[in-house]
C-alpha cells in the first residue's frame, strides 16, 4: 500500500495528488477507474468532504468509533495504521458487508451553522459553572460556603463576608474575587445572548410552513422542560398523545437512550386512560 504525505490544508496539493493517480492508473491498464476516498468525523470538520464532492470525487465520511479493532491486546496508534484500517473498512463497505463501519452523514453548511448555537452555550455553561466552583475555592479555603456567586446581590454579599476566624475578606482576596464576578458576569451575558438567539430560531422554525422541526417536536410535550414529568398538571388526551407520542419517541431514544421507559409510559398510561374511559392520560 503506497502512502503519500499532503501539508494540511493544501488542497489544490490533494487534487493534483489524486489527479496524478488516475493519470497513472489509465496509462498502465487504459482505463480509467474512479476515485473514492474515504476520511474520519474529526474536528476538520466537514470542508474537505465538500470539495472532493465538488470536484465529482466520490466521498465518505466515517465514524472512526465504528470501525472495529482486536480486543485481544492494546494496539497501537499511528496515522500508517489508522489509514490502513480506513482503506480495509473502505473495501468492505463497498463490497456490501453489512454492519463494517458507520458512515456519518454530512451536514449542509446551513445545518452545520445552526448548531454553533448549541454548542456555544454548552461551553459558556462550562466556562460559568469554572468561575462559579472558583470563587466559591477560594472563599472555602476562608471558612465560608454559603456565598452563592449567580444569586443578583453577589458584589453586596462579597462586602458583608467574614472569614471563619472572624476577619474581614482581605483586599487581595476580595479584588481577585471581584474580577472572577466581573468574569462570570460577562459569561452569565452571552448566556443570555445566545439562548436569545436559539429562542428566535425555533419561533422561526416553528412558524414556517411544512414539517415541523425535531426541536418544535420536543417542545410540544410537556414536562420537557427540566422538570421531573410526575407533575399532575401535564395532562394529555388520549387523542394527543396518540399524535405527538409516534413522533417524539424516536427522539427521545436518541437524545436519552430511554426508549424502554418511554414504552413502558405509552403502553401502561394510555391503556389505564382508555380503560377507565377518561379523556385525559397524564405522565407519573
């Protein structure tokens, strides 16, 4: 098996490569074979994927997970070894052998796009509950846990503390925790800003015309919202959750791998509802 090096990034570099190839190829059979190439989900993202499909090149997009390796002994970790293993699973996949890898389906750039959204506010969670579990180290290390840094009187609150030994907060202590809040609420902002922002797209997607979004689909059920679903109140009829429960469960094994206890809740609330002739079935 040949191996060629290409500098990342260069892919007018990749393209004459796979160029010089097929050129190689024709002249020493006369006839000309396609190319396919194959490469793993990774952070590069999906931007090669669309060139080599833009030059007419087939391409493939791998779950490295999938691919499956010897469990007998530890093996190693090389790019000669992984790309080997890329090629092997790559001919198996097209010779048809069921279940030999996953390949991933590449998303558009505008649906690329749309979960920067959700991906953001995951990492300015992190970054807030960092600066959070930091200011409450350092007052700890003081003698004080009850300073709760998001609660709104957090800089009032910071001027009232004493330390456990009966000291005032010292100065340097004090400035640097003051920089931590100026910090947190910066984050706690753009928390604000990007939860705005998916807000308007899902009252976008739920109001354009056609089938409604899997993130629309969630919020129609009820006790969707952090809250544990043995609430009384989220009542349902039975014709409703004939509708939105077909939709939703796939979704929900997905999302919390769950799909047991949601079987579990359809099989047993709505046949106790219809049983005793109620109109209303609810989540317990």
């Amino acid at each position: 098996m040949s191996k060629h090096a290409v500098r990342s990034g260069d892919i007018a570099a990749l393209l004459a490569r796979l160029s010089q190839l097929k050129e190689k190829a024709r002249a020493r059979t006369g006839q000309v074979f396609p190319i396919i190439v194959i490469q793993e989900a990774g952070l590069d993202g999906f931007w090669i994927h669309r060139v080599l499909q833009t030059e007419g090149i087939e391409s493939y997009v791998v779950d490295p997970a999938s691919i499956a390796t010897s469990r007998r002994r530890r093996r190693a970790k090389t790019d000669r070894i992984d790309g080997e293993a890329l090629v092997r699973a790559l001919l198996a996949y097209k010779r048809g052998e069921p279940r030999v890898c996953a390949m991933v389906k590449a998303p558009t750039p505008h649906e690329e796009d749309r979960r920067r959204i959700s991906r953001e506010r995951e990492t300015l969670t992190a970054e807030r509950v960092q600066h959070v579990n930091r200011i409450k180290g350092l007052l700890f290390a003081q003698g004080i846990g009850d300073y709760e840094p998001l609660h709104r009187n957090r800089r009032e609150r910071l001027e009232e503390l004493i330390t456990g030994d009966g000291r005032p907060l010292p100065e340097c202590l004090k400035a640097q925790i003051r920089r931590e809040l100026d910090r947190l609420e910066l984050v706690i902002e753009q928390v604000k800003a990007v939860e705005a922002e998916r807000d308007a797209l899902l009252a976008q997607a739920q109001a354009s015309p056609g089938a409604p979004a899997p993130a629309a689909l969630l919020l129609a059920l009820r006790g969707m919202c952090g809250r544990p679903l043995r609430c009384k109140k989220n009542l349902w009829t039975a014709a409703a959750l004939d509708r939105v429960l077909p939709c939703v469960r796939p979704l929900l094994r997905r999302l919390t791998g769950r799909g047991p206890v949601w079987e579990f809740v359809d099989q047993v609330h709505i046949t106790e509802a219809r049983s005793k002739r109620s109109p209303f079935a609810w989540f317990s």
